[in-house]
C-alpha cells in the first residue's frame, strides 16, 4: 500500500527494474486516487479519501483536546475503493 500516487509511480519503475511484475508478483494499491493513477502501467487501484471530512474531523479533535475535553472517541470517515489493475487474488 503506497501512500501517493508520487510513491506509486516510484515503486512501478524499481519493480519494473528488478523484474517484478505487478499485479502478478505483487498487488498495489495506492492511497491518493488521482487522473494519474488510471494511466499508470498497470492502471493502479486507488482508496480516495473524503479529506475535507477527515481534515475538519481531526480539526475538531485538536479543538477539543486544547479546550482539555477529555474521553475522545474515534471518527469514521468515508471512503471509496477503485478497483483497476494492479491487485490480483491472492496465491493459494
């Protein structure tokens, strides 16, 4: 799992270098869903986040932990999975 589409485009040249295929050796999957990652060789597969929803949320944590409110809980933010073809099944 990379955490950019800039770490994504690294890892596809090293493997490529070192003979690794992807998806056929590994599967990859890249945290930052952008219009690069459908282009890439392969087309990678992607989890976009709602950053404004998770920026604002650890905003208000931040708020809260400053005012000394105490007995924070967890927050869920959305997110979606673009499935292209850098992943495959895993091998038995």
């Amino acid at each position: 799992v990379s955490g950019s589409v800039l770490i994504t485009e690294g890892i596809l040249k090293e493997a490529a270098k070192a003979g690794i295929r992807i998806p056929e050796d590994i599967s990859l999957i890249s945290y930052e869903n952008s219009g690069i990652s459908e282009h890439l060789d392969p087309p990678h597969t992607t989890i976009s986040q709602r950053m404004e929803r998770l920026t604002s949320s650890a905003l208000d944590l931040i708020e809260k932990q400053l005012n000394g409110e105490h007995g924070l809980s967890d927050v869920s933010v959305d997110y979606c999975l673009h499935l292209r073809d850098s992943v495959a099944p895993p091998k038995p």
